[in-house]
C-alpha cells in the first residue's frame, strides 16, 4: 500500500473516524481506523460495534492495500504534523507517514478481524433537512436515561407519521418531544436509536446544510452524507407509551420570559440543596411566579418573576435542574408552562413553537 494526498483532508477525516473507535477495547483492532488504498480514493472506516462511519477520500494511490492503525496515534501525529500534502506507506508491519515537515512510523493490527459495515437498503427511508434533524436530537437527546437497566430509555425515539418526524427522549424523570417537517410522505416505523450515536448522527449531518435521506430495517439505520456513510445499531425494544402520560388539561397556564427564568434558575441553584429541590409557586393575584430554593448549609433564596397567569393558584416542587434543562431548547422569547398543582407534572413548552414540549415530574418531599 501507498498513497499521497492532502494532509488537511485526512486530518478532517481521520478525526471523524477516531471518534468511533473503542477506546477500551477488549479486540485490539476496535481501536483502529481501516485504511484501505484502491483506486483513485482510499477508504477510512471505524467502528465501535454500536455505530461505525466508512469516509471516502480522494488520493493519488500508487499501490492498493489494507492496514489498520490505532486511531488515537494517528490522530495525534496528524494534528501536529505540519505540510500540505501528506504521504503513507505500508511497510512490513509498519505504516510510514510522512509530511513536509514531520515523518512517522506506527505499529499497526493485523486487519483481517476488522467487523464489516452493514450496508442497510433503501427499501425503508425517509428524508428531513440537516438543520431540522440536528435540532431535533438536540432537543431531546439530554433527557434520555444514563441507565443501563432499561436499554430503551437510553436511546432517542425517532419515529414518522402525518409528514413530521418527531424525536423523544426520556429517563422517567422528565421527557422531551420535538416534531419536525419531513420531506418524504408517509409513516415511519418506531426507531429506537442509542443516545450516544444519535449524538454522532447530529455531528454528521450538522455539517451539510441540506436535505438527507436516512434509510433503515429492523436492526440498523443509516445514511449517507458527503462522503460519509454512518450506519448505527437500532435498541431492540418498546419505548413506552409516553403520550398517555401526558395531561389533556391544565388548571393553571402561565406565560414568563424565558431570560427570566434562565436567570432565576441559575441564580437558585447555589442555594439548592443536594436534590436541586426548587418550589415553583404561580400566584395569578400577584401575576407573579415565585421560585425559591434552601439548603441549611448554604441559605435560602427567592426570586419574582413577572407572568401572564390564567387559573388556579398552585406550589410544587422540582428538580432545578431539570427546568433549566428545557430551555435549551425553547428558542423564542416566552415560555409558557402548563400546571394542574401539587404532585402533578409540568408542562413547558415554547410560547411561539407548538413542535417543541418538556414535561417534568414533581418531587414529592
């Protein structure tokens, strides 16, 4: 094997590679990054058996061949070797790399153990814009369950039907949905894909500003942009039924600026104690919303804030943290919160954004 090309070019890719191998891999050739020189490109592939990406690279290649390099090393040797064009080589059981300014010789695996990529039809797709898709997993993906009991909580739902595309997330505690235009017509079947690689799914196509067409089956969900096919895993399981839970009707509905309660929120959370308790009371006399929070260690605060309030008056209590959680994904100016009092869940969504809905449990202590 041997091949020269651009040394920014294989940083880029190289970097995207590395950031799918197992980084405590039981099989040693987990941890490397695929080069394979055929033709007038080479192909970079890594996979952590989870999800995987394959990156096609134009090269000058002067003869074919395959090596397996620990992606760690070649990563690091790449990002500070200095020259616009780069050239490798694979020499016994050596990769020689080699810029203007800075040559290497790395180790590498024995690559015949190297998993194969799936290769998931296009029987089964769907297609949404880069913007909306990255927005969508953003939305959600913090709420999903760092649990490893309930394999299904810890994934991002992702499923099709009248034209929109909706992603959700949960871990029991709090839940988030976000519904966004999809291009394709139709349905789209129930995906469950881990939160992890949903998140390198958002890394890759937040990088074109365009749409992309996401193919699956049962077991895998894929898609190609660029010149970069990803292919993931899909949770083999049932996400709950979360729509049930999610109340019809509200006793008290209040409208706040989101600056306002981003502020009060962090403001509290020095006060909070070791649950980030807040008691969250709306007040429509007063059109105000009191936040407080107490830790005998610490103090105690309180914070106003000015509200458009419709309903009951009503006092719960929740996790601070979990509030500030949902406005990073409200965009708009407003926030409007949906309450039925004591012991019942919060609704929050985006005052000018119907896609977008966060709902929260209460801490009954």
């Amino acid at each position: 094997m041997k091949f020269e090309c651009t040394t920014e070019q294989l940083l880029k890719a190289v970097t995207t590679a590395a950031r799918f191998v197992e980084r405590k891999a039981n099989l040693p050739v987990l941890g490397s990054i695929l080069i394979t020189a055929d033709g007038g490109r080479i192909l970079l592939r890594a996979t952590n058996l989870e999800c995987g990406v394959e990156i096609t690279l134009p090269a000058k290649v002067l003869s074919d061949g395959v090596v397996a390099v620990p992606g760690n090393v070649l990563v690091g040797f790449l990002s500070n070797a200095r020259g616009k064009n780069v050239s490798a080589a694979l020499v016994g059981e050596l990769f020689k790399i080699e810029t203007e300014r800075a040559s290497a010789s790395i180790k590498t695996i024995p690559p015949g153990d190297f998993p194969i990529l799936p290769q998931v039809s296009a029987e089964r797709s769907f297609t949404v814009k880069s913007s909306e898709l990255t927005r969508a997993i953003r939305s959600v993906a913090y709420c999903a369950s760092t649990s490893t009991i309930k394999p299904e909580l810890q994934s991002v739902l992702l499923f099709g039907e009248a034209s929109k595309i909706t992603a959700v997330a949960t871990d029991s505690f709090r839940l988030a949905e976000k519904s966004i235009s999809m291009r394709s017509g139709g349905s789209v079947a129930h995906l469950l894909l881990p939160a992890r690689n949903a998140a390198e799914l958002m890394r890759i196509v937040e990088s074109v500003n365009s749409d992309v067409e996401l193919y699956y089956n049962d077991n895998q969900l894929s898609t190609h942009v660029g010149e970069v096919y990803y292919t993931s895993r899909l949770i083999d399981g049932a996400f709950p039924n979360y729509r049930q839970i999610i109340p019809k009707s509200f006793t008290t509905e209040a409208v706040v600026l989101r600056e306002d309660l981003s502020a009060a929120l962090k403001s509290l959370s020095v006060f909070a104690d070791k649950f980030a308790q807040v008691t969250f009371t709306i007040d429509p006399a007063k059109k105000a919303i009191f936040l407080s929070s107490r830790n005998p260690d610490v103090g105690e605060q309180t914070s106003t804030m000015r509200a458009t309030i419709v309903g009951e008056q009503c006092t719960m209590n929740f996790n601070g943290r979990y509030l500030a959680d949902s406005l990073q994904s409200i965009v708009g100016e407003s926030v409007r919160i949906h309450a039925n009092g004591l012991g019942k869940a919060i609704l929050i969504k985006d005052a000018a954004d119907e896609s977008f809905l966060y709902l929260a449990m209460p801490m009954n202590r």
